[in-house]
C-alpha cells in the first residue's frame, strides 16, 4: 500500500512538472483572438500584450477597438470583423498574412461568441437559432480555415473558446447546438492537425460574469419573446411559469456564476505557451464541481435534475 501510494504520488508530481513546461522564445510571436471588444477576448489581448506577444485584436465594433487600442502598447493592433461576413474574413485573414509574412502565426484564438435567446423551443423560430449557429460555429470555422495555413507555417496552436454548454444542454435555444457542433469540429481539427505539429486545445468555460451571460438581458429577450407569443401557446405554459421560470434562473445564476474571469484568460495562455497543452480545459468551480459531472451521468439523471 505504501508503494502504491509513492507510485501515485509520484506520478502525480511527474504529471504537475510536465504541465508546467512551457515553450520558450515566444517574444514577438504573432496571435490573433477574435471578439476583443468585451469579457475573456478583450482581457486576453491586454495580458498577451503585455506578455510580449504581438497582438491582433478583432473587435465587433469601433467603439471596442477605440477603448482596447487606448490602454495597449502600439504594438497591438486592433481589426473590424464580424466573424459572419465571409468576405471581411477574407480580407482580414489576407492582412495578417501580409503583417506575419513568413514567420506565421503562433496563435487562433477563437473566442468570439454570442448567446442568443435562451427560451422554450416551442417559443422560437429557425432567426432565433440562425444567429448564435452562425457566429459561434460557422463564423469560427470560417475563421479558422482562413487562418488555418499561417498557423501551420508556425506550427503554433489554435485555442478554441467553447462552453459546459457543449457538454450537456441545459436550456433551449440556438446557444448550446453551436457549442455541441463546435466541440466536434475542434475534436476534427485537432486529430487532423497532429501530423503538421499543430496543436489545438478547446476551453469549456462554466458560468462566467460577462456581457455574453448577462441574467437581466438573457431575461429581457425572453420577456420579449414570451410578449409576442400565440394566446394558446401562453395558456399551455400558464401565466406563473415566466415568473417561476426567472426566480429559477435567477436563484441558479447565483449559486454558478463566477465573478472573476480571469482563470479563463490563464487557460488560454497555458494553451498557447505551455509545452504541452491539454485537449480541454474545464474551467470554473460549477462547471468542474456540477455540470461536468452531469454531462457524465445517465439521461434519467440529468433529466430529473434539470
């Protein structure tokens, strides 16, 4: 049993020393993170800026751009894209081949996302699940493919901002398809990417207090929503259950959310310099604590929970 013990131990020292091997002469290399305006994104590029990266940060707006370019070193330089125009992503990805020129890309970071209306799906319409699907799976692999040959020239890493929402479905709406489809396109990518030394690490955050996540305007879409409903739909539901329905959420938000968003920003940093990188990083007490554990257990199980 002592044996056994020291084995375990030792293998568990082995395991912390490994993962805190890191790449070295990373100065100067070029990385590239998508939705800088707000939360994880805009945190990122003022860290990895600061670290010595060079920085190219994509904003959704100009007011975004302004607000991160003012408090980062001139070495960072900030882009327009919305991640659905194709034809912006083409041209984007066409600047930073000119800026990286034969050195390449260390870094993608896929981060940019939306939520989109979180309700019943009897409540929704094919616009409702559209825009989530196509900023956060489509608009990413658009991303990616054109980014994808400047990364492989620097055999650098691709970090790919997900959610526990890709793991287990815990509400209604287009928010939680475009996170499965997307853990199924990183799990693709990074297979297919082993043979060029690229290596591709998808995060999973839980519950995180930004402006994606926000309670009162997650609440506000579905007040909305519920306003425009048939007269029939709203009887099956019953005039208490939006009520109910808030108080719930309300009462989980408080119990999950986590205020400090910086574990997120160091998972992607460890994707991108650390020697070995993991495939996924579950991050956040209740996704680590309670919804990872859920998505492993049986259907009855997470059923009777949700």
């Amino acid at each position: 049993y002592i044996l056994l013990f020291l084995g375990i131990i030792s293998l568990w020292w082995h395991w912390r020393a490994r993962d805190r091997k890191q790449v070295t002469n990373l100065t100067g290399k070029y990385i590239f993170i998508t939705g800088c305006d707000t939360g994880f994104g805009n945190m990122a590029a003022k860290i990895f800026d600061k670290k010595g990266f060079r920085v190219f940060a994509s904003c959704l707006t100009e007011t975004g751009a302004k607000e991160l370019k003012a408090v980062t070193s001139k070495q960072l330089q900030t882009v327009l894209l919305d991640v659905r125009d194709s034809d912006r992503v083409k041209k984007v990805a066409a600047w930073v081949k000119a800026e990286v020129q034969s050195e390449g890309l260390w870094g993608l970071v896929n981060n940019a996302g939306i939520m989109g209306p979180i309700a019943p799906t009897d409540w929704l319409d094919i616009e409702h699940f559209r825009e989530p699907i196509e900023v956060n799976l489509i608009g990413l692999i658009n991303v990616t493919i054109n980014m994808l040959p400047l990364v492989k020239k620097a055999k650098g890493r691709i970090v790919n901002v997900s959610s526990v929402g890709g793991r287990l479905a815990f509400s209604s709406g287009g928010y939680f398809p475009s996170k499965f489809g997307l853990e199924g396109f990183n799990d693709s990518l990074r297979r297919d990417m082993k043979a060029f030394g690229v290596k591709v690490c998808c995060i999973q955050p839980g519950l995180f207090k930004t402006p994606l996540s926000n309670p009162a305007k997650i609440m506000k879409e579905k007040e909305v929503i519920w306003s425009k409903l048939p007269s029939d739909i709203k009887m099956q539901y019953g005039k208490e259950y939006f009520q109910k329905d808030a108080a719930k959420k309300q009462k989980l938000s408080k119990i999950c959310l986590n205020e400090d968003i910086s574990p997120v920003v160091q998972c992607m940093e460890h994707a991108l310099t650390g020697l070995h990188p993991h495939a996924h990083y579950i991050v956040g007490q209740d996704a680590k604590l309670f919804w990872n554990p859920l998505s492993r257990m049986p259907a009855v199980i997470q059923d009777f929970l949700l």
